[in-house]
C-alpha cells in the first residue's frame, strides 16, 4: 500500500515506503554515530595522558566524522549516487575557498591554538 503511492521522477521511482525507509534509517545511524561518539568524549576525557585541550578537539572531530559517515551510509543504502556528490562538495570547496575565507581561517586559526597548548579550555581571555 506505501509502495503502491509514488512519484516517478525520471528512472527514479520515489514512493512513500522508501521515504520512510530513508527518514528510519538516516534517523538510526546518525542516531548510532552521535551515542558512539558521545562514548569516544568519554572515553577521551578519562585519558590522562591527553591534555584537556586536544581531548576536546579529538571527540569533536571524531563525533563530526562520525556523523558524515553516517549520513554518508545511509544516502547510500537507500540509492543516492555519492559521486553526484563529488561535484556538489566541489562546489562548496570553492565557495568556502571565496565566500568564507575568513570563516574557515579562523576555524583553522583556532584548531593551530588548542593544538599549540597556549590556551586551554576554562580560559579567561579578556582584551582591552
């Protein structure tokens, strides 16, 4: 009956069923991904040989990865061709590159000092 109500859009055949399967699916990896990566940042905060700082750092950038691969998948496993994708990420390579210059330096710029240890989180910083 889900099946049965669809969209025909080229060779594509979008039904009801398949967006549930889709929702149901991304909903329960990215689900997966944010409780493993929630395990990870535990897991990095009882490590006492990292600094505070590069504990941080490493379980949002695990949790992030995480999440794409997620997304990634699950795109995936219901059809999406990902190399359509390849263009699109290109696109945004050069956006980013022009539009959020700055943006992306900063970012880079703040990733340099929580890994140079000058500053760690908990940090007062006041200008002026």
């Amino acid at each position: 009956m889900l099946d049965a109500a669809a969209l025909q859009i080229g060779s594509f055949r979008l039904s009801l069923l398949f967006l549930i399967q889709a929702v149901l699916l991304l909903s329960g990896l990215l689900w997966l991904a944010v409780t493993f990566g929630n395990f990870v940042e535990q897991r990095l905060e009882r490590a006492s040989d990292l600094t505070p700082t590069i504990r941080v750092l490493l379980g949002k950038v695990v949790k992030f990865a995480l999440i794409i691969a997620a997304a990634a998948t699950a795109l995936s496993a219901v059809g999406v061709d990902l190399t359509a994708l390849t263009v699109f990420s290109g696109a945004v390579g050069v956006g980013i590159g022009f539009g959020l210059q700055k943006v992306v330096s900063n970012f880079i710029s703040g990733m340099i000092i929580l890994l140079d240890k000058s500053i760690k989180p908990g940090d007062t910083i006041s200008l002026g």
